[in-house]
C-alpha cells in the first residue's frame, strides 16, 4: 500500500487521510490473521492450503476440494463458510440426486391456484456440495449457469443468486468407486483446485490428542460487508506490465506446447490474475509479484491442464512454472 502511493502527485498527498489509510490496512490485516489463525486451530498443519482457499474467496471465485476422504475437505468448507460470516447448505451428493434438489422446485398451490416456486439449497451464499463427483452428470450441469452467472433459470423465470455467491465444492479422486469425472466446463469454472494432503505426524498427534478446535466453536470474523470490501480492495491491486507479459506468457505456454492437453482457457487467465492479486493482498501488499502467481498457479490450473505427467513425475503446473522464466 506505503509502495504505491510513493507514486502519487504531490497534490494528492494533502487529500489522503493518513490515520484512515494505516488504520484501515491494520484492521484487514488483523482480519485475515484472525481467520487463518481460526481455521488453522481446527485443521491443524495446513495454513498454505488455507491462505490460498481464502484467497479463492477474496477473488469472488468456486473453491473445488479435492482429495482422499477423511482428511478435512469438508471441515475447510465449514470452517470458510463460517468465518466469512455468510449464509450456507451442505448438501451431499448422490448418484440419485436430480437438479430440483438443488435448484427448488415449481409445486402447484391449491389455494392460489398457481405454481409457486421452492428456492433450494443453491439460494444460499455458499454451497458446500459435498462429494461432487458422485452425482451425474445432469444434476452436475444444474450449476453451471449458477457457477458462471450468479443465476438459475427455471420454467422459463430466471432467479438471481445471493449476493455474494460461492459454489465450495469436494470430491473424490476419480480412480475411487462410485464417482463421475466432472466435464471440462465445470472444472474451468471453479476458480481453484486444492489438494489438502494428509497432516503431518506432529499434526495428527495433535488431532489424536484433541488438541484442535470444534466445528461449534468457530466464530464469524466477517460478515458480508467486509468480505466485500476484501475483494475490492484485492481487484485494485495493481500490476505492472512485465508481470502482467509474465502470466500470458505461461497461460501462451499450454497453448502452444503439445504437452498439454487442455489449454488454459481465457477464463483461466482471469482467474490466475485475480487468485494471485488476493494472494498478494493476504500477504500485505497492493502491487503483484512473479512470486504471488507461482504460489496460486498450481491450484489455479492443474484440474484445468488435467492429470500428472507420467514421465517425469511432475505436474502439469510445476512442468509449466519451469518453462518459463519470470525475468525473461
């Protein structure tokens, strides 16, 4: 923040209010600590992976969880739900579960004569679609208009989602039994995906021991009014040309190089770019690093480039980082 307005006009700096500003910037920083520190005291050992769900959250994009059961995909989403201090459903899916019983239903009123819509769980500021691979694929096509634009269309109305609206989504790895590969579309609109990984012998000790918080005693740190001044305060940070060349000089990459199968589409590159400018804002700065992308790229984009290149061990994400250089 202190970096950028070094330049400003001289006339400028008579308009600022110079307590307002620090103050301002404290109380943000002591906010976003608070949370990471909260969610922290429950899934012990994991603060990387939680810095960057909230950053997913900053940037006003659907966090997809993914990972083995039983290591605290579902604790997260409960725990971010929470501390942002917003509305939310869990609902689990099942390979019976149809599109009504997530969107609502029409049903017909005797008394008026008429169809009166039921809101379902999607009218919430977040869904917790647990397990989201184990439905079909038709009841997993019924988010993708409220994924993409924050709406859902019914008997020809079309509904508005809260606002802010957020999909936090689980699922199974694909080789588990009883799972349904998600379509390349609605993978390219979850913002980032995110591997928790099993904890760490200290951590798990911990975790034994009873040592973590319980889901009830997590409070709301934010409510919707500062959640939404986080994230425009996280699209205002600004970025200078050479990072800027930096990222469509990675996203140009898959596109051209034939180890990738997928490409990173155009809304991947917007998504990168706003993750990594929320990035940026959690670890206190109002002006975007090289470092800020490389630290979100893998979660921004390996469910996009799709699986592990057998060859060499590494990820898609980490062949992309190393072929590319952040001075060049």
């Amino acid at each position: 923040m202190i970096f950028s307005l070094l330049y400003l006009p001289i006339a400028d700096y008579f308009r600022i209010n110079w307590i307002k500003l620090l103050f301002l910037g404290f109380d943000m920083t002591a906010t976003i600590t608070a949370i990471i520190e909260q969610i922290n005291q429950q899934l012990l050992g994991k603060e990387h992976q939680i810095k960057q769900a909230l950053g997913c959250i900053f940037a006003n994009g659907h966090l997809l969880l993914e990972d083995v059961p039983g290591v605290g995909k579902t604790t997260l989403a409960h725990a971010l739900a929470i501390s942002c201090g917003l509305s939310y459903q869990r609902v689990q899916f099942t390979s019976d579960m149809l599109p009504a019983d997530l969107i609502g239903v029409s049903i017909f009123d005797t008394s008026q004569q008429q169809f009166t819509f039921h809101q379902g769980p999607v009218f919430n500021q977040v869904l917790l679609a647990d397990e989201i691979n184990r439905t079909s694929p038709k009841t997993q096509s019924a988010l993708l208009e409220a994924m993409a634009e924050r709406q859902v269309s019914v008997d020809g109305k079309t509904y508005p989602l809260p606002d802010p609206f957020f999909v936090i989504a689980t699922q199974n790895p694909l080789e588990h039994s009883g799972t349904f590969e998600l379509p390349d579309s609605q993978l390219d609109r979850f913002s980032m995906c995110i591997s928790l990984g099993y904890p760490s012998v200290e951590a798990e000790k911990k975790i034994l021991q009873g040592k973590q918080i319980r889901g009830e005693q997590l409070q709301a740190i934010m409510d919707k009014q500062s959640l939404q001044q986080f994230q425009t305060r996280a699209a205002a940070v600004s970025v200078s040309e050479p990072v800027l060349d930096y990222l469509l000089a990675l996203v140009q990459e898959t596109r051209v190089n034939s180890l990738y199968p997928h490409a990173l589409s155009p809304r991947a590159s917007q998504a990168i770019l706003a993750v990594a400018k929320a990035w940026a804002m959690i670890e206190g700065r109002d002006y975007l690093l090289p470092e800020d992308i490389q630290a979100i790229l893998p979660g921004a984009t390996e469910h996009r480039l799709r699986g592990t290149n057998q060859r060499t061990g590494q990820s898609y994400s980490e062949q992309l980082l190393h072929s590319i250089n952040p001075i060049g």
